[in-house]
C-alpha cells in the first residue's frame, strides 16, 4: 500500500490519522480481560465482552496540534501517556501525563518538567515500578545530557536515576523478574549501547549492541523481552533492504541473528508457552518456536500485536481494512473483534472528567472521518488508497518532541511505503 503523506490542517480529531506504526498496537495485563488498542485516531478501550469505547488523543492537546501519545499499561490498570512534546500540550513544558481511572481523566506527572519523554514502561510483577526516558535534542550547544528515570509510585512522580552527555534515549522495556532494559543512541558519530538494570530501573549498566547486518544503530528497538524468562531480549534494527532481529538468552551479553525472517514486519510479541510471533507484512503474522522457523498465517494487514490466554489480538491497519482489532484464536482462525464503526462512543465516564469534557464533543467528527478515510472493505485487495492528511503540529515551537518525529516515526514511514 502506497500512502501519501500530505502535511496539511486537519480538524483535531482527524489530526491523528497517519501515525507511525509505533503508535499502533494492543495492550493487555494479566489476570483480566480488558483490551486496549493505540489507533492513529486515538485509545479504544473494551472491558471483558462490553462495548469498543474512544479516548481521544486531544486529552492531552492544548491546541490543533496532532499529537502522536505512545501507551503503557501497568498491572493494576494505571495508564501512562507518552506525548513526546513539549509544546501544545494540556500543561506546556510536561511530555507524560497518566491515568488512574481507567482513561477517563489525566494528570501530568511530576518530576520531568521540560523533559522530552520518549518512553516509558511498568514492571509487569509490580506497579508501582516504572521507568521512564528522555530524549532532549540539541538546543544550539550540543545535545544536552539525557537519561532514565523511576518511578516509586506508579508513575505518578519521577527521579532521574541516570544521565548520559550527548545521547538520545531510544527505547525502554521492563522484561521478567525485575530486570529492566533501554537503548540509547550518539548521533555524531553514530553509535549505540544496550543498557540493562537488575535492581527495577534503580541502577544502571552498559553492555555493547549486535552490529552484524545492521545498517544504523540510530533505528534500533526492544521489540520484546521474555515474560518468564529475564536473559531473554530481543532487539530490531530497522534496515533499507532488510531489518537485523537479534536474540539474547544470557542476559544480554551475547546475541544471536534471527534466520528465516519474512520480508517485512512490524512487531514481535512472545507467549510464555515459548512461541515467537512476527507480526506484520501485506495481510500475514509469522509463528515459530525455534525463533527460526517462521510459519506464515494469513491475517489483516496489522501493525502490532498481544498475546494472552484467547488468542493473539491484532491492531489492523485501519487505512487498509474497515476492521481496527482481530484476533487469531484456536485453529489460526481470524475472528472479528471490532469492525472501525462498530465504536460505541467514547469511554464512558463521569461528567467533568476529561473524556466527558473533551472526547464527547469530537465524537461526531471521528465517526464522519472514519467513514471517509474507509479505503476499502475486508479481505479487498485494491491498495489504491488515498492521500492521509497529517497535521504537523507544534511547527514553530522552540525545540521540544516536534522534532523528534522523524527520528521515531522513520521506522513506521518506511513500513508503511514498503507494505
């Protein structure tokens, strides 16, 4: 699928569509049923068999910008919203903000004012444990120190445990048994290191990268940490022809390439039965329990993925397919989650929370949008789908995560044009 990207003035719950494949994926956390899916246009959100509900991505907007929030999800059902701006947001100089009632309102965090935050994630054995990183960029004396923070209290304040001179923080994940992981990256001359903690994010060391076949350390990733296993990591880095996908069983000290990849893909989620799946490419996922041997399974073109007692749920590319979520059950069937105009409305939530003040109203024009943007029905091969409007937001800001767009978004660009 060709898609062009037209940098025009959209209508604000339109300023979403478009976003990178990053920002797409599904959510979910032990022992409950809830599902959370990262549109382009937005969170949905549905609670054991009830209704697909909305959240907006302009909770967090002062302004028209279009604002991309990454989500994290914590065990006990706290939501952290990763903005990556520091400018046309709800409280200007605050790039994290979080959630303690399911979605429906949100607070800026404390302790990483006029911090770039690119990342964040919770221990999955304890919620109270977060980390988050920062990825400040130059402001015309070189690019200041960035690093990790932790949190004690579920997200709700911030301490900067480590900083690093000159480097952009890449990416963060907390894997089993405490052990937390992050990249971070020097432009000039390019350069990346692996940083593990085996203390919850408190403290920090640095191990080397994988470079074999790897054609930029810049465009690297965690895709996946084990959910039982805490020496196992896998790390991606985005390639021109090919991507490098390695494995790390020992801790990260040593890693292994991945052989028999599929062509393209997007995501890659673990199930503690020990299967690997490959999510990604025109309409596949990709199996495998050797983490070499990839059998393909007919689905939607999707851009990431979860996996939980029911099956492997799939956040479809809505700009191919009329269909946001599916989900693989027994069999490797598909099987229909949440057709796109199938949403209910927004989440529903109590008059006065920001959902209520702010979504409510814009509900009409995303259902409108949704209808527009409708390429094609299911399972239709025609890929002539049409230009998708992206407002550029903040674009004479001073600084700030506007211009970290093209360093986060390359990956999910490039996908795109390639899918």
């Amino acid at each position: 699928m060709l898609v062009a990207l037209s940098l025009m003035v959209a209508t604000p719950a339109g300023a979403h569509i478009g976003a990178g494949a990053g920002q797409t994926d599904i959510l979910l956390r032990a022992d409950s049923d809830d599902v959370w899916m990262k549109a382009p246009w937005g969170f949905v959100f549905r609670a054991a068999d009830d209704d697909w509900r909305w959240v907006c991505h302009e909770v967090f907007s002062a302004g028209d910008n279009a604002l991309l929030p990454d989500l994290e999800l914590a065990s006990d059902g706290t939501l952290l919203a990763i903005v990556g701006m520091l400018n046309g947001v709800v409280v200007p100089g605050v790039s994290l903000y979080r959630s303690a009632d399911g979605g429906c309102s949100w607070q800026p965090v404390t302790g990483l004012e006029d911090r770039v935050v690119v990342g964040a994630s919770f221990d999955p054995d304890d919620p109270a444990i977060a980390i988050a990183i920062t990825a400040d960029l130059d402001s015309g004396d070189g690019v200041p120190p960035n690093g990790i923070a932790r949190s004690t209290d579920g997200g709700a304040s911030w301490t900067l445990v480590r900083e690093w001179d000159a480097r952009l923080m890449r990416a963060a994940r907390f894997g089993a048994g405490g052990r937390a992981w992050a990249l971070s990256v020097q432009v000039d001359p390019p350069q990346g290191w692996l940083l593990r903690s085996d203390d919850q994010g408190a403290t920090w060391q640095e191990l080397p990268l994988p470079t074999q076949g790897v054609d930029s350390v810049l465009l690297g990733r965690i895709p996946a940490a084990s959910p039982t296993d805490p020496d196992e990591l896998w790390l991606n880095f985005d390639g021109d022809a090919a991507d490098a996908l390695f494995r790390s069983t020992d801790g990260g000290v040593g890693f292994e390439p991945v052989g028999g990849l599929p062509a393209v893909f997007t995501d890659l989620t673990l199930g503690e039965d020990g299967s690997q799946w490959l999510i990604g490419g025109a309409r596949e996922v990709f199996r495998s329990t050797d983490a070499q041997t990839w059998t393909r399974i007919e689905a939607p073109q999707s851009w990431g993925g979860a996996l939980d007692a029911r099956g492997l749920w799939l956040a479809v590319n809505t700009l191919a397919d009329d269909r946001a979520v599916v989900r693989i059950g027994p069999g490797d069937a598909v099987i229909d989650a949440l057709r796109t105009l199938d949403l209910a409305g927004p989440l529903q939530c109590p008059a006065g929370s920001d959902v209520a003040r702010i979504c409510e109203p814009l509900w009409g024009t995303l259902v409108e949008l949704l209808e527009g943007m409708r390429p094609r029905p299911s399972g239709d091969d025609d890929d002539s789908a049409g230009p998708v409007v992206v407002e550029p937001g903040c674009g004479g800001c001073d600084g700030g995560g506007a211009a970290l767009l093209p360093l986060f978004l390359a990956v999910g660009l490039r996908r795109r044009l390639r899918a």
